[in-house]
C-alpha cells in the first residue's frame, strides 16, 4: 500500500514530492485520527507544496 500511495503523491506532484515509505506509514497512522476538516486540510496542503 505504501508504494502505492507514494506513487500517487509522486504522479500528482509531477514527482516533485517524493516521500519516504516511513512518511506515507506516519501520515496514514495520523490522518486516521483526524477529524474531516483536519484531514482536507492536511491533503491540500499537500497538494500545494
């Protein structure tokens, strides 16, 4: 799964976001405990960096 999700940030960035398996592992295990404004948050920041 981790792979997966790294390729997908990877894609949508244009590759200028290449996390590590460590990073994907830590930000599934936070944003499970987020509320649903938190989480869309945290995506778009992603998203605009």
């Amino acid at each position: 799964m981790n792979y997966k999700s790294r390729r997908f940030l990877s894609d949508l960035t244009d590759s200028k976001l290449d996390i590590s398996k460590g990073m994907v592992s830590k930000l599934c295990r936070e944003s499970a405990g987020k509320t649903e404004m938190e989480r869309k948050k945290i995506y778009a920041d992603l998203l605009s960096a």
